[in-house]
C-alpha cells in the first residue's frame, strides 16, 4: 500500500492524539518505520520509544499542543471509550469526544495541517451488514453518538470551513496491546489456565490486525482523494466470536474446555452481524495488507505472554 510507505511520510512532521493507545501505538510505530517526525499526545502512560511525547488533557490542551508542534499532518485518535448505554456517560464524555474534536479541527485550520479523524464503525449501530459509508449513522450508545457527532463537524468544516480533513471508521482490530477485548480475556485464561464465561459466541465479526488497520490510517491521512472523504477500514477475517476464540486456543496448544459458551448472556441489541463494506477504500488505497490469521495469533500470544499483567 504505497501512501503507508516512506516515500509519503519521510521527514514528515505529525502528530497522533492518542498516541499510547491500542491502534495509537501501532500508527506511531508505522510513521517511526517510514522516518516520519512523530509528536504524540497521551494523558498517562508514555507513547512508544522514538515519538516525542506531549502530555495533554484534551480539549483544553488542543491549541497550546497545536502551535507547539506545528505539525503537517494530525491523525486524531484519542478518545474516552465506554459502550455503556446509560444516558448519563454522554455529558461525562462530550468534552473528550466531541469538543476534543472540534478543539483539534480548530487548531488544524489554524495551521494548515490536514486531518485524519478516526471515528468508530460503532456510529453505524445494529444495521444490516455490510455497512457502508454510505448509510446514515444510527447510534446505541452515548460513545457512539459523540463519535459520530465528531464525524458529522469534521465533515462540516471540511465541506465549508476549507479544513483539509477526511475520516476513517475503522472495524474490530486485535492484536499486541489490546488489553480491554474478549479476545485479550481469553488469552489471559489460557495463560493462567482459569476458565472464562462467554455469551453462546455465535456472533459475526470481522477481525483485522492492528497492523493492517494502523497501515490504512496512514495510507487515508496521506491519499489526497481520501480529503473530504468517509472511509471504512478493516476487510480481515470474518469468522463468528466462538470461532476466534477457539482459534486463540487451539493455536496455544491449550485446552478448549476453558471457553464457557453460554455462560452469559448476549448484551441487549448486541447484532448478530457486524462487519464493513470496503469496496470504496479498496478501491481508493488499495486492501488492507491483512497478514495470514496464524501470524496475527502467534504474534498476540507472544506479547500477551511477555506482558502478563
């Protein structure tokens, strides 16, 4: 995918909010690889070695981190993530949502910088699959609609405020890092050999490697079509949440009797089916390189293992 390649990031001066997260992390270690000047910003734990960390509180921290780093590009990416559907969270998340957002747009403006703002295939809620860009949001959770009131301003100012800004809602990514996942729940059951209580797991997702979704958010905030755009991004393995897990297992060499299915049960309006159409990204930067299932499963249990906690 040559717009995730050095050849467009070279020397490059950016910045990745959120830049100690899940998908944050692999992003900065991809701009690291192509020789990019990376700026990250995170609240607590320290971005990956190599990226110049900048501690900031967002949205109030937004315009004195802009005009320190003066940066060419910004990919958007932090954010407070609860899916809970209590009516309450959307006050308590708004300013680290969607006035975070607005806050940063601002500061793009202000320095001719283009933004890529990562939404969540989340704002498409319980719709049938596959979802496309196309579709109007419809929201389940106060998470889901800040994120996609976050999409619609970003949109907006791109529409008419001149802002040089496209969007990407990327789908289920696992991998090393993800600590918060059903997935990062079952290999550390397999690790310390407890048994772990699951719904009946006949649920349909796709699953795509962080990598590869790291590598479509650098190859979006770089694509000069990808401006003004929404894009989805994933096209990895489409397999039930039973099946995943008893890939986990079996690839471990352990023992399949530690998956409890039907030990709990489904979240209300959970869909059955819930995967992306990316005929639009594919054909504006190429599939994803999505990497042999085996490869992404040896290279998660490794790090779950070197990082027990």
């Amino acid at each position: 995918m040559r717009w995730a390649e050095a050849t467009q990031w070279l020397g490059r001066r950016v910045l990745v909010t959120g830049a100690s997260g899940f998908v944050g992390q692999a992003v900065c270690e991809l701009l690291l690889e192509c020789g990019a000047q990376v700026h990250g910003s995170y609240r607590s734990r320290l971005p990956p070695a190599g990226v110049i960390a900048h501690p900031a509180h967002l949205p109030g921290d937004a315009a004195e981190l802009l005009d320190r780093v003066r940066p060419e590009v910004v990919i958007h990416l932090a954010s407070p993530v609860h899916l809970g559907r209590q009516p309450a969270l959307y006050p308590l998340m708004r300013a680290g949502i969607l006035d975070a957002t607005a806050a940063i747009a601002e500061g793009c403006m202000r320095h001719s910088a283009r933004l890529l703002h990562v939404g969540t295939c989340a704002e498409y809620g319980d719709q049938p699959s596959p979802l496309s860009p196309a579709l109007c949001p419809a929201p389940l959770s106060p998470y889901a609609a800040l994120k996609a009131a976050a999409t619609h301003w970003v949109m907006t100012m791109a529409r008419t405020g001149g802002l040089r800004a496209g969007v990407v809602r990327p789908f289920r990514a696992f991998g090393p890092r993800d600590t918060s996942s059903v997935l990062s729940l079952v290999y550390r059951s397999l690790l310390t050999g407890t048994p772990i209580a699951l719904t009946d797991g006949a649920q349909v997702r796709e699953w795509n490697d962080v990598y590869a979704i790291a590598t479509g958010i650098l190859a979006a905030a770089a694509h000069p079509g990808a401006v003004g755009r929404i894009l989805n991004l994933g096209g990895g393995h489409r397999r039930s949440v039973r099946a995943m897990c008893e890939a986990i297992v079996d690839h471990a060499g352990a023992d399949r009797a530690l998956l409890r299915f039907g030990a709990h049960p489904r979240r209300a309006g959970e869909p059955a089916t819930f995967f992306g159409d990316h005929a639009l990204t594919t054909e504006l930067l190429g599939p994803l390189p999505h990497p042999p299932l085996s490869d992404s499963l040896t290279e998660t249990l490794e790090w779950h293992r070197a990082h027990p906690d």
